[in-house]
C-alpha cells in the first residue's frame, strides 16, 4: 500500500480565505493549499487592504466585515476563477472603486451571470471590454439585499459567489436558481459558512442567506479531492493500492465521488472517517457515467479510459467547455492524437478501449489536462507501451499542484514503472 499526502483543498482555501476576510476577528487557516491559485487570491486580498501573515503550515487573516480597508485599488486575479470571481463580490460589499483583471485565459470565461446579479442588487459595476468578462470595475456603496434569480448552470462559482457575500448585505440574500451544476460545491459553500457563524439554507431551489455576521474560526483544511483523483486513478490503473490521508466520509468535497466511478469499472474502494483507499484491478471495466457534479475529474477518467476493456462514455458535462480550456475538446484532441477512438458531442464525450501511442500532449495551459494524461502514462508503462507521453506545458500543474510531477515520479519508482 502506498501513503500519498496531498495538498490543501483549491476550493475549500478560496472560500475560507474569503469568509476569515468577511469575519471579525482573526480567523486561522491551517494547512491551506499553496499553488498559484491560492498565492493569487491572498494578493488580491492583500491589494485590497486585508492583512494576511502567511506561515509554513498557518495563514492568520484579520477580518473586515465593513468590505476593504482601501477606498481604491487594482487587482490581478492571474487564471484563478475563485479568485476572479469571489474578490469582485466581496469588494462589492464595501465602499470605493475597484477594478478587477485578469490572465488572458481568465479573461475568456464567463462572468456575465455573477456580475447581472450583482447589478440586479444595485451594485454599480461595469466591463471595460467584453461584457461579462474581465476586466471590470465596481463601484461600490454596500449591498442591501434582497431576492434574485440566478442561472448557476455554467458554474457553481456564481452562485457561491453571492452565497458568500450574503451576510455581507445589509438585509441577507434570497436566490433562487433557474439551473445548477457542480451542486457538491455549493453543498461545501454553505457547510463552511456555517462553520463560520451564518446558518444559511437551501429550501427547494432557493437559497436563504441571512444577514447574521460571520465569526473568526480556526478552520483546517482538508487535502484536495480533485488532486486526489490523479493518484487514485493511478492506483486504479496499475492495479496498485493507493491511501490518502485527510479524505474520508466526512470530506466536505464531491470530487471524492470519483473513487466510486472507479469502484463501478472495478477497483476495490475503501471509504474511512479519515481516509480513502483505492485498490486496482486486473483491467478496468468500461462504464458510462453522469459527471455533472464532479465535473473537475473528467479529464481524469478520459485520460485512463482507453485502458479500459469496454467503452468509457461521460455524460451532462456542457459546464467542461468553458474551464480553462474546453476540456472536452482537449481530451478528444490528445485521445486522437494517441491514436484511440473518441468522439463528442455537446455535454459528452465516449471512449474506446485502445493501445494508446506516446504523444507530446496538448495542454492547453490546463492544469487538470496536464495532470490527468500524466497518469495515463502510468498505463503505458504497466502495459509494456514503449515511448513515453510528455507534456508541451508541464509547468501549468502550479496552478493547484506545483509538486504534482515530483509527486508522481516518486509514486512510479516506488510501484518500479
């Protein structure tokens, strides 16, 4: 069996870093995910007036309920998608101008459904270039409240967003939601805000967010479930036995639900209170699969289907196209290119079971594509495939996982691939 330590949550540090920013009081993050996401979303804070020690293995953040402590300010929000669409939010709720850009690839997804919202509730914000994309300016002057209606189906970020600067407002936040994808995300939005002192609710496709303050918490958080999959996929792959520590039953992330996507084409799965065990078998079964609420773990099962022994088909995964990249595109790309069956459509794409080629993969600055057919070069290996994949970005994993590489070449000496 082998132990994988991984990093801190993306998710679960974007949102405590945005609710001790909201509390009173100084609230500690232990454990908090260091990647370029996170770095990025601490210097907005920063930017806009927050004080933040950063320590090893413990961030101290003094919150400021009343919005920023600057009355003007710049922030970059580099290829963060919290990051670009969390702080414009938060800045919302204070009083001063501030304008909000970002990365090329950052700038070409969507913020339109957030940013109508918020005008919807009287913020004065406007897009320089494209509406509904970075850059932007708000103007702010508080956020009174009230109720919306809001299309969540491109992303759970949007509805997150408002979720999160609801008890900011000074009368708290109805939202009704017209589409919802990624609902485990949200699930995870309003657990944490409770944890932080404000008991907002879900009643049927409504959303209640009262205007009770958040309180400073000392919050742990939990290893990264999406980055997880990367490691249980290649336990999966090779047969191996793979453990990590910190996600349990009790993981507030749905991406853990990918193990049981591997227990349907096969694996051995071992749920704890603390931990998750993979277990591979001879091959892997083919599976069709409904991802819509673990989205972040397609490319993960693309890039491990051809090894399957029937076809891998992913379905109601339209939300993929407008990621970092189009993720469905990227992977038929690669799959083509190494020489496998595969096809798409709208929201889906199928799979067929192959003999992969070694190919320079295409990453397209995506990190997840990037992490994703590193494994497969796992199944290249264990299956006698000579050549090797390599990646035309490889530098892109710092995004979530600066040590990703490192990681698995210790993780396939260890298994002698």
């Amino acid at each position: 069996m082998t132990v994988v330590q991984i990093p801190g949550s993306k998710s679960v540090t974007a949102r405590a870093l945005f609710l001790a920013a909201a509390a009173e009081g100084s609230s500690v993050l232990r454990r908090p995910l260091l990647s370029d996401d996170s770095e990025g979303f601490v210097q907005g804070l920063a930017t806009l007036g927050y004080r933040v020690d950063r320590q090893p293995e413990a961030w101290t953040i003094e919150g400021r309920p009343a919005g920023p402590a600057v009355a003007e300010a710049e922030v970059y929000c580099r290829d963060g998608a919290t990051t670009a669409r969390f702080l414009p939010a938060l800045a919302a709720a204070g009083r001063g101008t501030f304008r909000f850009d970002a990365s090329e690839q950052m700038r070409r997804r969507p913020l339109g459904p957030l940013t109508g919202a918020l005008r919807e509730l009287g913020v004065d914000l406007t897009h320089e270039l494209a509406e509904g994309h970075h850059p932007l300016t708000v103007r702010a002057d508080g956020i009174k409240g009230g109720a919306l209606t809001l299309d969540a189906g491109l992303s759970s970020q949007f509805l997150t967003a408002l979720l999160l600067v609801g008890p900011l407002t000074a009368e708290g936040l109805d939202i009704t939601v017209s589409d919802l994808v990624s609902v485990p995300y949200v699930e995870m939005t309003l657990a944490m805000m409770r944890r932080f002192g404000n008991d907002a609710r879900r009643v049927g496709d409504t959303f209640h967010v009262p205007p009770q303050p958040y309180r400073a918490t000392d919050y742990l958080v939990e290893p990264d479930a999406s980055t997880a999959s990367y490691f249980l996929a290649a336990a999966a792959l090779t047969g191996r036995t793979v453990t990590v520590p910190g996600l349990g039953s009790g993981s507030l992330q749905g991406d853990l639900r990918f193990a049981e996507v591997l227990r349907r084409m096969g694996a051995e799965v071992e749920l704890g209170t603390d931990s998750v065990t993979v277990t591979g078998p001879e091959r892997l079964s083919g599976v069709t699969v409904n991802m819509r609420d673990i989205s972040d773990t397609v490319p993960t099962l693309a890039a491990i289907a051809p090894f399957a022994e029937g076809p891998v088909r992913i379905e109601d995964v339209y939300n993929t196209r407008v990621k970092e990249c189009d993720r469905l595109a990227a992977c038929e790309q690669n799959l083509a290119a190494m020489g496998i069956g595969v096809s798409t459509g709208r929201d889906w794409i199928e799979i067929q079971p192959g003999r992969p080629a070694p190919v320079t993969v295409a990453c397209h600055g995506d990190h997840r594509i990037a992490m994703a057919f590193s494994v497969a070069a796992l199944g290249l290996a264990k299956n006698g495939i000579p050549g090797a994949l390599s990646l035309d970005d490889p530098g892109c994993v710092r995004k979530t996982f600066p040590g990703f590489h490192q990681a698995l070449a210790e993780l396939r000496a260890e298994w002698q691939l």
